[in-house]
C-alpha cells in the first residue's frame, strides 16, 4: 500500500500535468482560429487572381493549358507536423499519400515526396518512401509565407531538374465529423476543367478590363500567385486541423486525468483516515496500558 507522502507526490505531480494540459488546450483552440482567419483571409485575393486569369482567357487559351499529358513524373508534398500529441493525424495522412502516390506510381524508387513536418517524414519513410527532402513548419501564421515560398522553390528545382510535370498536395483538413480529414489537391498541372469555368463566367461589370503586360508573362504572374494560394491555403488548413485534432487528444486526456485525481484523492482521504484511526487507536492503547487497575486505587 502507498504511503501517504507517496500519494500526495502523485496527486502533485497529476495537478501539474493537469494545468499543462488545459495550457495546452487553450493554446490549440488560439491556433485554430488564427490558422482559419488565415485561410479564409485568401478567399478575396484568390477570386481576384481568378479575374485576372479571365481576362486573359478570353483572348485564348495559353497553349500549354489545351495539352493533356497523363504520363508525367508526379511528386507529393505532404503537410504534417512536427510535434506529436496529435493522435492518428500523422499516420492518416501518411498513409492516404502512400495510397494515393501507389496509384500513379507503381514503383517507390518513381516516386518523389517533400514532407512538410518531421512527423510526417517519419510516417512515410515508415512506408518505405525515401524522402527527398523534409521542411519544418512554422511556429505561428507569420511564418506560413515563408514556408509557402521554401515549397514553391522546390517545386521550380524539380520541375528544372528532374523535368517533374505533376506536383499533388497532400494534407488534413478539418471535418464537420471528425476533427481531421485527408485531403488531396492538384498543384500541377493546372485543371484544364478549372480553367475552362473560370473563362466561361460571366464578367462582374460592364467594364472589361485590359493590361499592358504580355499575356504570358502576364499569365506566368498569375499563375505563380495561384500556386502559392493554394500551398499557402493547404499548410493553413493543415495546421487548423493538427490544433483541433491535438485539442481533441487534450480533452480526453483531461477527462482521464481528472478521474485519476479523483481516484487518487479518494485512495488519498481513506488512507489518511486510516492513519489517524490507527494514531487513535496507539493512543487510546497507550492511555489504557499506562492506567492503573482499580484495584491499585483500592490499595492506595
């Protein structure tokens, strides 16, 4: 049976990690709103890049927009992160890449991956992919431009180098029913579907725009600026996501915490009720070896 002191260390220690946790609760649930203002704050500037690439569709589609080139080399960023306390949300996405690159890809060695995230980069070479390169995320939404920008570097170093045409985005995104959902998105090449609705909308005034720039360095603009839209939207909803998840894992680990408090502090009160029954007990025997008989009073 424990001691005393050794329950009352215990419950210490479990209080400690209990307000740890709720620290770290509170922290997820800021992120979390700061990662989704971040991403929807892009909604605007996107619709805009979307006007832009109108205007020059109207003219005619760029040339290298109408070709349909099933065969090409694929690469899979893969956004998960770099801290753990997130439940399965490393695993899933891992295993959704996995899947999805085994489908366009039938051998590992074809097969290119930048993951975003050191525990992301654990999971897939866990899979059996070699990684060919790993980046760290961002400690708050300040630094998600930077990391958008690392990401879009290295897609022009494949692209350069390893004549790579198709480029997948891979990352959770949270769910009405659950708390994280994989999902995948085409960075390259760009949907010709995509591009064929965009020029068939109606134009949102009677004024139509005109632009002095080339159209395809015009177009070349544009397009660069919807790429780092969509990496800078999937890393957004990928951190929201990694926050709600690791909230998740928060909560129920406080639940368990707290019923363990509660077993703990009961095992703590009837065990101090027992030490004082048995300091009563030495008492009330001391008391009643020391008292003299009666008949030592009749004597006396």
């Amino acid at each position: 049976m424990e001691t005393l002191e050794t329950l009352g260390k215990r419950i210490a220690t479990t209080t400690d990690l209990q307000s740890i946790v709720r620290t770290m609760k509170s922290l997820s649930v800021v992120s979390i709103r700061q990662y989704e203002q971040a991403a929807a704050a892009l909604v605007e500037y996107h619709r805009t890049i979307e006007h832009g690439l109108q205007v020059l569709l109207r003219e005619g589609p760029p040339s290298d927009t109408s070709r349909t080139q099933p065969d090409l080399a694929t690469a899979a960023v893969v956004f998960g992160s770099d801290h753990g306390l997130c439940g399965r949300f490393n695993e899933q996405i891992g295993r959704f890449a996995h899947a999805a690159m085994q489908k366009r890809i039938a051998f590992a060695r074809d097969r290119t991956y930048l993951a975003v995230g050191v525990q992301a980069a654990t999971r897939l070479e866990s899979l059996n992919e070699e990684i060919d390169d790993c980046l760290f995320l961002p400690g708050a939404v300040s630094g998600l431009t930077a990391t958008a920008n690392a990401i879009l570097l290295k897609v022009d170093e494949w692209q350069r180098e390893r004549g790579i045409g198709r480029v997948l985005l891979f990352h959770n995104a949270r769910a009405t029913d659950a708390t994280a959902a994989p999902a995948m998105v085409q960075l390259l090449p760009l949907d010709v579907a995509w591009l064929r609705r965009i020029a068939l909308r109606p134009w949102p005034s009677r004024v139509l725009p005109t632009h002095r720039m080339s159209g395809p360095a015009l177009f070349a603009s544009l397009v660069r600026e919807h790429l780092f839209v969509s990496i800078y939207r999937a890393a957004a909803e990928s951190m929201a996501s990694e926050h709600a998840t690791r909230l998740a894992s928060m909560q129920a680990a406080e639940r368990n915490i707290k019923e363990h408090l509660d077993e703990m502090s009961g095992a703590y009160r009837h065990r101090r009720q027992e030490a004082i029954t048995e300091e009563l007990l030495d008492i009330v025997g001391g008391y009643e070896s020391l008292r003299p008989a009666d008949g030592d009073y009749d004597r006396r």
